[in-house]
C-alpha cells in the first residue's frame, strides 16, 4: 500500500471514528423525543438513503445475491436484529443522560471480543487475556456498586456489539452492501413504528420544529457517512493502526457525558472506569507485542 494511499485511508478512518463519537451530541439533540421512535426513524432515513447509495455505486447485483441465498439471508437478519438492539440501547442511554454508561459498554466491547474467542472458537485463553477480562468483571462489579444496579445499558451495547462483530465475520458483504441489506430488512418494521407512533401530541410529527426535523431526516446521512469513511479506511489500513482507533468512540463519550453534560462522576466509578481502561491496556499492548513479533520483516525497495 503507497503512503497516499494509507494517508488518506488513515484520515477517513479518523474522521469516521470521530464522528461516530459526536454522534452522542447529534442524538442529544433529540432528548425529547421517545427513544424507540428515533430508532424508526433512523432505520427509515437509512433504508431510503441506502437505495441511493447502492444505485450510485453499482452494487444491486451483491444485494439482490443476498436474497437468494437463505442462510446469508438468515445471518443478515440476525445481524440487523442485533444493530438495532444496539441502537436503541446507546440511543436510549444518550437521551435519558447516561452518556457514560455508554462509553463503558464501547470499552468493556473488546474484551468481549476475547470472550467469544475462547468461549466460541475455543481459542486458548493467553494470561494477558486473563488479565484484561478479571480487570473487566472487576469494572463491572465496582460499577455495579457506584451505580445500585448493574450497569445494564453499558453491558447491552457491549454484548450486542460483540455479537454482532462476530456475526458479520460469517457475512460476506462489504459495509456498504451490508448496511443495505439490514437496513431494508428492518424497513417495515420501522415503518409500522414510525406509523404507529406518528399519532401522539409527542411524537416527532407532532411537535417536532424545523430544527429538530432536519436532525431527525437527516440520521440516515449520520448513520451512513461514517460507516462509508470506515471502508474505505479499512480497505486501506493495516488493522493493527486501525484497531486502536475504535478507542476514540467511547474515550469522546466519557469526556462528553463527563464534561458537557455534567453526569456524576463519584470517585468510586471513576475507579470502575480505570480498572476497565487498565485491562485494555494490557489487552492492546499484547497484541500489539504479538502482532509485531509474528510481522514479516519490510524490505527496503531497490532504487
């Protein structure tokens, strides 16, 4: 890969990972309105932009193969069950002021990743692993406390995305078409939502003004602009400098539930977040130990 090239990969991957973090101000935006009813609404403006994008960049041939294949069809569908849940709890958590919650559920996400590893693959658990995911029990007990309850959202986005991660591994679409496809699976049925509750004094039709309808059309531009960076950046960075970028998510969530919006930080759940940071630290730095030790050796071009 040449250095325009992974430049420019590098600053979409950025820039995808930024905006996905000020998402949470985006949605905050929206405070009023019911949780569920964003959601539809986001699945709507999503599908119907989707169509555009995919005429645009000439792909109906590898959705249509979607439908005619119906274990692929099956997976797609699990997955897009699994996104929405996972919409709707971080969606939820923003508009009711549990901002950090969801920064916790991004954090506690990819020691999740380990679990499905040895519990799924049965992949052998390294001691840095087992560090890293007694640091996140420990988060979550520690939390448990600060909190008087289990931290519920947080461990719904963390399991929902983890789940969902790993189901995509066995889909073989590129974002793009994927989103597609789970989105126009999940038309109806946000649709009917949408429908449904379009007829309450509350609802987004009803009161929404002009500042808050143009937030609410445009999700589906939200949703997909972010994701269509991520390709690209995929496509053309090594994993090892994309990986820890999807730190930058739920480090912006923090500092965001924790400064802009002035949610309690006691000192106690302060610790809950330091013993979740400190297992990713030992979970990044081990893999980035291996992953260097296990790279081939670059060869210098001839000149």
């Amino acid at each position: 890969m040449d250095h325009p090239q992974q430049r420019a990969g590098i600053i979409a991957g950025l820039t995808a990972y930024a905006v996905w973090g000020l998402l949470t101000i985006y949605w905050k935006q929206l405070h009023r309105f019911d949780a569920f009813e964003l959601i539809g609404w986001r699945v709507a403006s999503s599908a119907v932009l989707m169509v555009a994008v995919i005429t645009v960049v000439h792909r109906w041939a590898a959705v249509r193969a979607v439908v005619r294949d119906r274990r692929l069809l099956g997976r797609v569908a699990l997955a897009a069950v699994l996104l929405t849940v996972n919409w709707t709890c971080y969606v939820y958590a923003v508009v009711h002021d549990h901002v950090l919650e969801t920064a916790l559920g991004y954090f506690i996400a990819p020691i999740g990743t380990v679990m499905v590893g040895v519990l799924v693959l049965h992949e052998p658990l390294r001691r840095a692993q087992r560090v890293s995911l007694v640091f996140a029990v420990a988060s979550v007990v520690v939390l448990t406390i600060s909190y008087g309850r289990p931290p519920w959202l947080a461990l719904l986005i963390a399991v929902s995305w983890v789940s969902y991660g790993y189901l995509k591994k066995h889909v073989p679409l590129q974002p793009i078409e994927s989103m597609a496809a789970e989105s126009w699976l999940l038309a109806p049925f946000a649709g009917v939502l949408v429908a449904v509750t379009a007829s309450g004094s509350s609802s987004i039709p009803s009161s929404a003004d002009g500042r808050e309808l143009a937030f609410v059309l445009l999700t589906g531009v939200a949703t997909v602009v972010p994701l269509t960076l991520f390709a690209f950046a995929a496509q053309r960075v090594k994993l090892t400098i994309i990986g820890p970028m999807q730190y930058i998510v739920p480090s912006m969530n923090f500092l965001i539930g924790w400064l802009l919006y002035d949610e309690p930080l006691p000192v106690v759940r302060v610790v809950g977040f330091a013993l979740v940071w400190t297992g990713l630290a030992v979970l990044t730095a081990d893999t980035w130990h291996r992953t260097r030790r296990s790279a081939p050796v670059p060869v210098e071009p001839a000149c």
